[in-house]
C-alpha cells in the first residue's frame, strides 16, 4: 500500500500535477471567456442552465436536454415564463425533470432581478472568487459544484468543480478528508491548489479517475497511484 502525504502543500500539488501531466500530458487552456461582454451575450446563462441540466446524469443525455430546452424556446425570457410542467417535459431525457425545471426558472429570476431585467451574468466577473460562488450558490438548488462549473469555466475564476471523479481520488490521495462532504470539498481544493493549476489539476484527476482509479475495482497499476494512492486496489 502507498503511504499518503501526511501533509499536502503547494509543492506537493505542483509534483501530483506534474505526474499526472506525465501519465496523460498537458491539459491546454481553458475556453474561459473571462465576461459575458466577451462572448456571446449570455453566454455564462446558457452555461449555468446547462450545468443544472448535468446535475446527475450522464454527459450524452444533458446534451440532448439542452438542445431540447434552446431549440424549444427562443430566448431566456421565454424559459422563464414557461408553464412548469411543459418546461419539465422539454428536458424529460436530463432527469429529475420538475426538480430541474424549478431550478433553471429559479436561477433565471434570480440573474433578471439581480441586473434589473437583463440576463447575463456578467456582474459576476467583477465580484471576487468567493462573492461571486456565495451569490450562485444563494439559488435553491445551486450547489459549489455547479457554481465552480460556471465559475471557472466560463470566468476563469479560480475555484475547483468538484464531481464524483476529482473527490474519489482527492480522497484517497489524502488531499482532502475522507470524511468531508462534498462543498468542504470544493473548500479544501480551492485553498490548497495553486490558482493556475485549478482547472488544468481538475481535468487530469478525472481523467486519472476514469481511466484507473474507478469507483470500483480500481487499477493502481500505474505510477502516480503507486506514489500516491490508499485505495483498497493498492
């Protein structure tokens, strides 16, 4: 079995990342635009939206969602204004269909008030990191996750999105509790990981977590779980 760092810091991320850029290669920049204004307007909407509609399912059926949800209605207002149960039934194939329809209409009437009637998101890019996820995840239904998606993604802020993959093997490499939920998760990673290895350090722990250190039946036969990993498959 592989012996833990007993403690993580900076270095000791920087040399994970390093092993891991070894084992799959680079990870190139993100796509973040950096503001609304940047991009298409309401682009950093859109992004949310979908983001709710990932929540829980697999990756093929969110886009067939999304695609149902803006090939259906012609704006963000429209979405908004929608009966309940239509919108729900729009986005059937995503799952959770009403929990998620409250929850796109909920975060729409919140970015509307927010900014007097328009929705973008904007406003954000100017708030700090840690303003701008306790504003979204203010939203019923919108957790750190789905925050950080945004977040990062679409801002380039630097704050972790925490899925199943990155918090299987943040545990099992020690980099956070065993026994912290998900959002002290997202806390632990946001603090420890340098700000310019965020997203490149979440792509490859997914990656790591798919291709060797699975939920089940793990494959430690690999030389960066050797170093790092306690799982039962070491």
């Amino acid at each position: 079995m592989a012996s833990q760092h007993a403690e993580w810091d900076e270095a000791a991320v920087r040399d994970l990342h390093q092993e891991l850029v070894d084992l799959y290669g680079p990870v190139g920049a993100s796509d973040a635009h950096g503001a609304d204004s940047d991009a298409e307007p309401g682009e950093g909407v859109r992004q949310l939206l979908t983001t709710i509609l990932s929540q829980n399912v697999a990756d093929a059926n969110t886009a067939r969602a999304s695609e149902a949800l803006f090939s259906t209605y012609t704006d963000f207002e429209a979405i908004e204004s929608a009966p309940l149960d239509e919108l729900a039934e729009t986005i059937r194939v995503a799952g959770l269909a009403e929990t998620k329809a409250t929850r796109i209409q909920r975060a729409l009437a919140a970015i509307r008030e927010e900014t007097g009637g328009a929705y973008s998101l904007a406003f954000l890019d100017a708030m700090a990191t840690d303003e701008a996820k306790a504003w979204l995840t203010d939203i019923k239904g919108i957790g750190p996750k789905t925050a950080s998606v945004v977040l990062n993604f679409h801002f380039g802020k630097p704050t972790m999105a925490v899925d199943t993959h990155v918090e299987r093997v943040s545990k099992r490499f020690g980099l956070v509790p065993v026994s912290a939920s998900n959002a002290r998760a997202h806390d632990v990673l946001d603090d420890l990981v340098p700000d310019e290895l965020i997203y490149p350090l979440h792509v490859l722990l997914i990656e790591h977590g798919r291709t060797y250190c699975s939920a089940r039946s793990p494959d430690c036969t690999n030389p960066v779980c050797e170093r790092y990993c306690e799982c039962e498959g070491c």
